[in-house]
C-alpha cells in the first residue's frame, strides 16, 4: 500500500514509518521540514505545514495515488506556529474530508486516551473535535486512543526520565495518580493491524498497557532502568506544581506544562481487552518491556542533562544581560572608561563602545532567554568572548592573576555555551 502518514518526525509517527517500511508498504511522509527522510528508499518526503493546510483543496494534491492515511500529528504544548485547534482539530479535519473526496477509505487517526464526553482540556477537546468529523464521514476509519507511550525518543519519555534521575524525585500531589504506558512498539502493531484487510473499522480503540500504574510506581521504573537505584521521593502539593507550570511551563521543556498536569491529574486508564479481543494483540508492561532494552549511555546522559541545559541556557542568557546592565548603569563610567583607555580606545569613541558593548551583551542575552536562534546567538557570543579574552590579554594581563578571575571564568562560560549549542536542535 502506499501509505500518507503525517507528523511522520515525530516520535510515534518515526516509529511508525520504520515499521510500515519493513512491512513492505511505500510511505508518503508528510513532514514540517523538506529534508527530512531524504534518500530514505521507499519514503517520499511530503512538505506540509498543519498550520496552514486547513482547507480540503490544500490535501487533495498530496493524496493522489494514495491508499490510505495515518494522521500522527500532536503536540502537548503551544508554542508560535502550533497552536491545538489548527495542528488537532481544522487541520486534520480538512484532510479526513479531503479523503473522502479523493477515494482514500482507510484513514487512522491516533488521537489519545481522555478525548472522551469528559474531557476538558484544549489538548483534549480538539483532538475530539477530529474524532468526531471522522467519525462522521463513510469512510473506513479507525480512531487510536493510547494512554503515555513511552519509547525511544518520546516526549514524555524524556521528561519522565529526567524527574526519575533527579537526586530527589519530586512527586506532584504524592505521585499518586494512575496511568498505563504503552509502548510504542506495541501502539505501532495495532496500527497495522488495523491496516490489514478485513480489520476492524469505524470504531474506537483504546491502546494502553495490561495494568495501570501510579506516577510513583512508573518514576521507580525509569530510575531502576537508567541504573540508579532506589528512588528518595518528595511529595509535592499538586497545586503548588500546578501554579509552577503554570509560570514555568513556557521555560521548561515539553511536556512540562499546566495543562498536562490537569490531564494527568485526571487519570489516564483504560481496558487493555479490547483491543486484545478483536486485534489479538496484547501489550507488554513497562517493566518488561525496560527489562528487554537497558537504557544507552545516550538515554542515562539525556535523562541527567534534559532539565539542566535549559536552567543552562537561562542561567548563561541572565548572566549576558546582567554584564550589560552593570555596565551601562552600575559600574562607575570613569573606571570603565579607564580600562578601555588601557586598550587604546580613547577620545569620543570610548563612550560608544562602552555602551555599544553594553548593549550588545543585553540583546544576546535576550535572544538566549527567548530561545532565539540560540545556535547563532551562541556562536556570536563565542566569538565576543574571544575577542574581549585576546584584547584584555595583550592590554591587561594583570586580569589572569586577579583573585576573582574575570579572565579565567570565561573559560567554563565558553564550555557552557558550546554545550548549549550542541544539544540545540538546528
């Protein structure tokens, strides 16, 4: 079959795309950015922006000589570009009617457990929004539920990882609300399953693992699997974790956010019977599937930096703009205007480059808090700090051996910002 799955980068739809190759299928992938799956044989690399297709019109080109549809495509948070009701709901709805203009029958949305009568949230709400226009349409459709999936590469994987390899692992409302992980692996089954003639279509199913699990007991997991050991957890007033994401949640890393937490808050649990009953499939438990794959050096580091690169990058961003403001408006000008003239720059030109300096270091900074071309901003900085390094000393070495070593911290800053820059997705 030639199959269009769209939001084919990201976690689940990456998976996805690997395991339909190996079932011989031909892939159309529709991705954000062009170059993604170049040379992959068998996959053609599909340019589409959720953000803009919102008509039928926009779709039908791209479904030409295709046979069915897989709509991978969310997010958990908001950020420019992406927001729920164009990349959950208008967007795939537009595609699930061009579909049924076009001839494609076999259209699978992978939507998430809780997009029910009783959900609440926005992330929720759209996805349901698109699960009823689905429903709605003559077509042979199947409608995906899973709970968290965990997996290589996954969001909440990640985020999960990181909070279970913290010294102390903090435990929003005691940890003790119930979820059921599924892996991605066993997700990407059921998806094909469902592909194959004769499968079941026009319903709903739930894909969640054999057993619900408490956050507390699922955070012990990850840890025993990064290697780590026995958990100390701190218990946390739900509403205080609640009105931190709140203020925080545009920081942090994805998924991070006050809306997941009300969702997690809620409950995320479902019978694993039912797709068992009429796919055949049934789910492996976390423990197990961890058990079967240790974790990598990659995914240890990953779990031990993914909370600390961003405190990095902001910690780096505030240094940047308080060194400016120092500058410009604390230090005395006469002391300043002193040093520079102990590097040749003197006259009517040592005001400006006092100030132009400030300045400067004010805007990198904030284009490192807003995460504003951080690899640029990076390299720029690097380069500032070069410079200033070479020019104080060739004129002030006597800065190498001052106690508070001005000089020498550039250093470990020119280590923190490579960092930054080398985990900074391009």
């Amino acid at each position: 079959m030639r199959i269009l799955v769209t939001g084919s980068s990201g976690f689940i739809g990456s998976h996805l795309v690997r395991a339909l190759l190996r079932e011989g299928h031909e892939i159309a992938a529709g991705v954000h950015r062009s170059f993604s799956f170049r040379d992959v044989p068998g996959v053609r690399p599909v340019p589409v922006d959720f953000a803009r297709a919102l008509a039928a019109e926009d779709w039908l080109p791209l479904l030409m000589g295709v046979d069915a549809v897989i709509n991978s495509v969310g997010i958990i948070a908001e950020g420019p570009g992406s927001r729920f009701d164009d990349l959950h709901r208008n967007a795939p709805i537009a595609l699930f009617e061009a579909c049924a203009r076009s001839g494609v029958r076999k259209v699978i949305q992978i939507s998430a457990l809780g997009a029910d009568e009783s959900a609440f949230s926005r992330y929720h709400l759209t996805k349901k929004a698109a699960d009823d226009a689905l429903a709605a349409l003559d077509l042979d459709w199947a409608i995906v539920q899973p709970s968290v999936v965990f997996g290589p590469g996954g969001q909440s994987t990640a985020l999960l990882s990181a909070l279970a390899a913290l010294p102390l692992v903090p435990l929003p409302g005691g940890g003790w609300q119930r979820l059921q992980p599924v892996h991605v692996d066993d997700l990407t089954a059921v998806i094909l399953r469902l592909l194959d003639p004769g499968a079941p279509t026009r319903w709903r199913v739930p894909v969640v693992g054999p057993e619900p699990l408490t956050l507390r007991d699922y955070l012990a997991l990850l840890r025993h699997w990064l290697g780590l050991g026995t958990p100390r957890f701190v218990p946390i007033p739900f509403h205080w974790t609640l009105a931190a994401a709140d203020r925080l949640g545009r920081l942090l890393p994805a998924p991070f956010n006050a809306e997941a937490l009300r969702m997690l808050q809620r409950g995320n649990t479902g019978d694993p019977e039912v797709a068992a009953a009429r796919l055949g499939l049934k789910p492996e438990s976390p423990a197990t599937a961890l058990r079967k794959r240790p974790a990598t050096p990659a995914e240890y580091w990953h779990a031990r930096l993914f909370l600390i690169v961003p405190a990095l990058r902001w910690a780096l961003g505030l240094m940047w703009i308080w060194s400016g403001v120092v500058s410009a408006f604390f230090f005395p000008e006469s002391e300043s205007l002193e040093l520079l003239a102990a590097t040749g720059i003197t006259g009517p030109l040592a005001p400006w480059m006092l100030y132009g300096a400030a300045a400067l270091d004010i805007v990198l900074g904030g284009a490192l808090l807003a995460g504003y071309r951080v690899v640029w901003v990076g390299a720029i900085q690097v380069l500032v700090m070069l410079v200033y390094t070479l020019v104080i000393t060739v004129s002030l070495p006597g800065f190498w051996l001052h106690p508070f070593g001005p000089i020498a911290k550039n250093i470990p800053i020119l280590v923190a910002t490579l960092a930054v820059m080398a985990v900074e997705k391009r």
